[in-house]
C-alpha cells in the first residue's frame, strides 16, 4: 500500500539518520569513562533497593510524588549545600529525564516566542536549537579564562534597557563552562549577581560538569548566591553515567511548580531515581574523586597528543575539570570542514560553529576526552592532525615528522 | 531578597499543587496492583544485565543508538508480531519515557496549530489538553459496546472532505478502549482502516492496555491491518509496572525518523530499558497471564462492592480487560461535583467530563480498580454511595440499608 506518511510530518522536522555505531575515534557527545562506570555498586544499590522498595514501583511517583524519588532529592539537598553552598530544601527539587529535559522543562515554561534571553557566545551547543526553536532571540556576551565578560555582560543590559527590551533570563555555564572548561571565580560570580539584581533578571544556571573538578574545589554556585531568582539544572549523566537520563532542576517553588505544570509524562524513570539514590548516599564521593583522576589522566594523554602531533600549532588553556578540551586551530583551518572530512574517516570533533557564535568560532574545536582510552587519544590525534594536514597543509610538522602534501 | 520569578513563567501555566501523598481510596490515575509487581525477577534481571553490561551505561544510548536499547526492541518486535499480528522491524520501534513521552512526540512531529484531528469522544483523559496544547481541533466521534461508532466516522469524513478540511490523524484506543474498556471486533477495525485507506488519512494507534485481557485474544491492532499508515504507542506501565516509564512508539521508518528528530533528550533511561528487557525475555508472558488474573479479581470485587453499595442505581459493563470500569450514575448525580466533594473525603474517582466530550458526561465516573486491595475497593466505594446519598439523594438503597437524609 502506496501512502507518504511523512507527508504529514512538520516540514521543518528533518528525516535522522541511521545510527551505524559509535565512530572509531569518537571525540564528540558527552560520553563517559566506561571503566568507570561503578558496575558493582550499582548491582548492589539495584540489589538492596529493588528487593526493600520494588513494589512502590507499581504506582506513579513511588510514594514520592510527581517531583521524583525522595531519597534521591534528600541527597541532593545535602550534596548541593555541602559543594555549592546552595540551600535548597528536597521539595524544591523536580528530578527529570537528564538535564536535557531540565533545559525544555525550564525553557517551556518560561519562554514565549519573541522573548530575549542572554547567553554566553561560546556555549553548551545544544542550547541554541533549543532556543532558536523557542523562538527566542539570542544576546551572546562573550567569554574569557574566567567565564562571562562581566563588563560585555554590563553593557548588554544597559543597551536592552534603553530600548526597552527585558530580557527572560541569563542561561549560563559559570562552573566548568562547556566548551571552554573554565571556573568563573567567586568575586566574578558576585558582580554577575549584583548585576542580575540590579536589572531584575532571573538566572538560569547549568551546572552540569561541576562535580568534574581535578582539585574538588568548586564556588558557590549562583543558585547559592541569589537562590531568589535563580534556576538551576544539573546533571547525574557527567559524574555517574550519561545513559542513566536523571537530571534535576532546582528552583524557588514559586517557579518550579509552574515549570512541574509543564512536564506531562507521569514522572521520569523510578528505577535510576532509586538505584541513583541508593548508590549515591554510600559511594558518590569517593567515585567521582576516583573518576576525576581517570578524567585527568585523559586530558593528559590528550595535551600530550596535540603536543605530539599538531606541535605549537595550536592553542588551548589546560581546563581544571570536565571532559572536553576547546582548541584553537591553525590559521587557514575551517573545523567545520575539517570536522566533516574526519567524520568519513572515523574521526568525530564537535567544529566551533556549533559550540560558540563568536567570529572566530570556525577555528576552533571541541575534544572530548572522557570515552577514547589514552592509546586511541594518541592514535585519533594523530589521525585528525594528519587528515588537517592533507585538507589545509597544516600542521607541517608533528608525531616527530615533517608532513609533505 | 524580594524577586517575583513565578512573574517570568508563561502566563498560562497553573502552579502545581504541593504532593501529599495517595487518597485512601484511590480510584484513579493508572496505577497498578503492588502485589503484582515481579520485584525478585526484576531484581534478577538487574543483577544479571548490569553484571553482563553495565559498563556500556558510560556512553549515551548504550551501544544501541538514539532508538534505544536494542534486545527490548527486538522484544518488542516479536511480542507485537505474536500478540497483534504486527510485523515490525526493531529499526522501526523508538523506546520513550512512557507513552506520555510517545504521544508527545507523535503531536509535535505531526500537529502545527489549526490542525484538525479525529478522536473517540469518550477518551484517555490526557489527549484533550495535549491536543489543545497542540492548537488542534478536535471532530469527536461516539463510542459503542465495540468501539468507535463507523458510521459517525464515514460521515465526519465526508463533512470533513465536504468543507475542505483534511484531518492529521485518527487517534484511537481499539484494544481495551479508555475508558470504556471495550475491545473492537475485527470487521470494525476492517471498515475503519478502509475509510482511512479511502480518505488518505494517518491512523495514530494508543495500545497501552492492550495486554490486560482477561482471555488473552487479542485481535491484530490497527497498526496490523494497515502498516502503511499506523504510528502504534505502546507501553509497559501498565504490564510490568507504572513507575518505570518505558513506552514505545512504532512506525514506518519514513515517520519514526522525523519523530525521532522531535526527541531532544538525548535518549531514554537505558537502566529501565535493559532491566525490562532482560526480564520479559524470560518472563513476559506468564508475568501478564497471572496479573490478569489479578486484575480481573479486582473488577470482580468491584462490581460486587457496586452492587452492593448502588445496587441498580449504577449502569455499567463489565470490561474484557484493562483496570478501569466506566460506571453511568443515577440520573440527577453530577460526577464532577461528586469526585471534588468526594476527594475531600479520601476517595479519589475521575469525573466523566475529564474522559468524554459526551452530552452525557457528567453522569459518568472511570474507577480504578487495579490498586486498591479488594477491602478497600469495598470499602471506598460504600463511602463513594454515601457521599453521593448525601450529596444527591441517591442510592437510598445499598449496603443492606435504606440510606436517609
């Protein structure tokens, strides 16, 4: 029977492609460390809670309403005042199906088409289709070594105010940015806040590589230094595992059981709730201390890797957490073109355009670091420097050779 | 620090109400029989997969790609093939976060404002704000003892044809219909799927209750008789357990791509998936054969504590499977008074006008029957007679008593 079912899609909704696997050097997405993967707590917490609590599987929400497993927000509770300063009591936390949901969640309830929304230019890549599908308009405010320009950010709100524009809310990554992987200092924070007060403007902040810091050292968060206007979205996808999808959002009630009115499926996942819970009140510190000296280990064997095969030829600032490494590129390199050759030859690099819209973004590239082990680092570097070489002539020299087109 | 964020939420969103946990007698919502709940071979199934491939939740989607994990796709496939004569491949099934998820996507891949949709005018509650949500309007068409009237159906298509209105879809519940709990015979379903064939139009199938029938036949669901243009939503919430929030939709590839391009959360929880897909391997089919029997003691105890507590004054049929039983009240009841002024007192019931765009509506109560205990089913629903006495007047008689105001 003859019938064009896709006809009667949304013409904007592209057709997604087959999945055929992970490629073989796969430095893009938010994958983790499989051998960190804590596999024996985990059977052990899925153990111990599924035979003391199992049968509350058989309602919606277990006996924890729709804002998710309780135990589970107790812990964050605690876990956020103890590393971020936060004061958020369990029932101003609604767990969600990973951050991403936190983000939609957040955004469906908050934005109208036309609304403006400020954002650092270099940014989470996954946040501007979110917001171009929102309908909003984008003010990017550009970032340094330590996060947001403040002043850059100052000027912007005045601009906006004198045309009358007020904007819904400041969407940023102040702890362990993505891409740059930077720590906004404490005294940065505050201006930002100060400023925020001033103008009236809520935050909206995401925090979701914040438990990957190599010193474990980690400011107040902003949702700590101005809890009355700030939401914020983390993550157990970075410091655990990314395919278990549990996230969470934590904001004033007020705000939060409007954005709760906007998430219509039942609940998220009960089970990763309570094994998540489970695990984490015995394990979660000494695990994420364990998997951060995995996660630097990589970044090594990565910086080691662009010495090696890129040479002085490129540029980067060794990040003090998270997965990804954001490098500057040799003058003449387009990465989004160098990321489309490398992606037919097994090479996967997230290209700057899709990770920042400043001017020089098309330089640029982001490197995760988290899934390759370090002998496939070194290989796929090399690799990629090869493939860079044979595009764009450069680097002529590295892996202690000098390249001839 | 004085800041009005609830100020920047979108006007239209309600503030959710503070959780306080289950009513006593809770008669509505789909939650199921705790009792029920296969917690030892769902602890098994944990320790088994997390054992065998635990270290795979470090990367997103597993190894299995955004469709989701692969062995409860292939599951699926032959459940479906087996169950409802449906021959879909695993490639053409994406695993959701419940079937809330699925409807979700189905909406957004395929409604814009102003489009026109054809649905049961007795109906799952949750369609009629998603399909507002959507900018949708809604043509109703009547339900009988077999489902959706085929008549009504032929001649709305024609006025549709007539005025130049080409609907989206049809969305229908076939098998153990909400709420009504009736199943369509197949030469019904043969006329429907004729009528869609004649006039173009895509079928979306909800199948969510499709394996709770008390004799176990199943006739071929509508995504069967016409793959071509059948999105089939599925869901294990009501076979293994609610809290999990595994669903699936199912479709030919042409739409499931686009659908899947609506799906921005970066996949489904992995951990429900393959705990789900390790158990039903081994257990599916007795796990339902003995919860339908569950179930359907329940219903009889339900219609006993009905004719015990309303004796004639209630109209019903007893359904051939599902947890709900849709029961017409006497004449001069108002079931959305009767559940508000119930559910101060403790005892939960879903008002008809929340599941039926019918004249009739709000003679109409859906009970739940699948959580309760049988003593409490007893005892909610003699609290249910009272209160409708006192609120009412009627049943006088029930509970071997005439009931005086």
């Amino acid at each position: 029977m003859n019938f064009d079912i896709a006809a009667f899609a949304r013409p904007e909704l592209a057709e997604s492609p087959r999945w055929n696997g992970f490629p073989p050097f796969n430095f893009v997405g938010g994958h983790n460390d499989e051998a960190s993967v804590p596999v024996e707590a985990l059977r052990a917490a899925a153990d111990a809670v599924l035979g003391r609590e199992g049968r509350t599987l058989g309602t919606y929400f277990l006996q924890s309403g729709p804002l998710g497993y309780r135990p589970l927000r107790e812990f964050l509770a605690a876990k956020l005042k103890r590393a971020a300063g936060m004061s958020a009591d369990p029932d101003e936390i609604l767990l969600t199906s990973g951050s991403l949901q936190g983000l939609d969640l957040v955004n469906a309830a908050m934005l109208t088409p036309g609304d403006t929304v400020i954002v650092e230019e270099s940014n989470y890549g996954g946040i501007f289709p979110r917001l171009q599908r929102a309908g909003a308009r984008m003010v990017t405010i550009p970032v340094d070594e330590q996060g947001m320009d403040v002043d850059a950010f100052a000027a912007a709100l005045a601009r906006l105010k004198a045309d009358g524009v007020r904007p819904k809310f400041l969407y940023i990554i102040p702890t362990v940015h993505n891409p740059t992987g930077t720590i906004m200092p404490l005294d940065r924070r505050e201006r930002i806040v100060a400023l925020c007060r001033e103008h009236g403007l809520p935050i909206f902040e995401d925090e979701c590589y914040s438990d990957l810091i190599w010193s474990g050292e980690r400011p107040p968060a902003l949702a700590a230094l101005a809890p009355e206007r700030t939401v914020h979205v983390g993550s157990f996808s970075k410091s655990i595992a990314p395919a278990l999808r549990v996230g969470y959002i934590v904001a004033p009630w007020a705000i939060l059981s409007r954005i709760l009115s906007a998430k219509h499926d039942a609940g998220s996942g009960a089970l990763e709730q309570m094994v998540l819970a489970e695990f984490c009140a015995a394990h979660f510190d000494t695990h994420v201390a364990k998997l951060n000296r995995a996660l630097e280990a990589k970044l090594d064997a990565l910086i080691a890797a662009l010495d090696e095969h890129f040479g002085a030829s490129v540029e980067f600032s060794r990040p003090p957490g998270g997965i990804f490494l954001w490098v500057k590129l040799p003058e003449g390199v387009d990465s989004t073109r160098l990321a489309e050759v490398a992606a037919e030859k097994g090479v996967a690099v997230n290209p700057g355009r899709e990770w920042s819209k400043g001017g020089d973004a098309g330089r640029w590239i982001r490197i995760c670091f988290a899934n390759p082990g370090p002998e496939t680092i070194r290989e796929g570097i090399g690799r990629l420097a090869d493939i860079c070489h044979a595009e764009f002539g450069t680097p002529e020299i590295g892996g202690n050779r000098r390249r001839t087109s």
